[in-house]
C-alpha cells in the first residue's frame, strides 16, 4: 500500500477563494448606486476594460479612469478605491486552512 503524500503547500486565487469576488456585477451596481453613476454606462466600460486589467496590461489607476473617471466627479479616486476594496470581504473558513 502506498503512503499518501503531506500537502505542504496550496496555491489559491483571492477572489472567490480566500475572499469573496469583491468587484462582481452586484458590487459595481452598489458602487454605482453610492456613487450615482450610470450604471449601464459603467457596466459597458468595465466590459470593454476588465480583461485587460486582470491580464495585468493596466493598472487599476487606469481602469478607473476608463470606466469611472473619464469625467469629472464629485467623489475623489481615493474615495472610491475605499469604496472598492471594502466589497471584498474574507471567507474565513477559507483562511483557517492553512493553520
């Protein structure tokens, strides 16, 4: 009979995985909705953006000035970084693997 081999190591994604997907559909129509942006007009420029930044060819400055501050706003880059981080929220049983 063979021995099963020690796991010593997990490799895992953040989002959906060790956190919850912080930027999905329903975060950006919170985000819209707090921010009083168009939401049809946002969702249709994180479409045309997203791929992009997640293969890493923008950085998340950049996205944002294409999908969110292509215009002036009453709310500062700062302030909607907050907002953005603050959707993704931990799955602590997640986290607890490791220990």
């Amino acid at each position: 009979m063979k021995h099963a081999t020690q796991i010593t190591c997990l490799f895992l994604d953040i989002g959906g995985v060790l956190l919850t997907d912080g930027w999905d559909h329903l975060a950006r129509r919170r985000a819209a909705k707090a921010f009083k942006l168009n939401w049809s007009e946002m969702e249709e420029r994180h479409r045309l953006n997203f791929d992009t930044y997640e293969e890493g060819k923008l950085t998340l400055g950049e996205y944002l000035g294409r999908v969110v501050f292509y215009q002036k706003r009453p709310f500062t880059r700062a302030q909607f970084r907050r907002f953005m981080f603050a959707q993704s929220k931990p799955y602590p049983q997640m986290a607890s693997l490791g220990l």
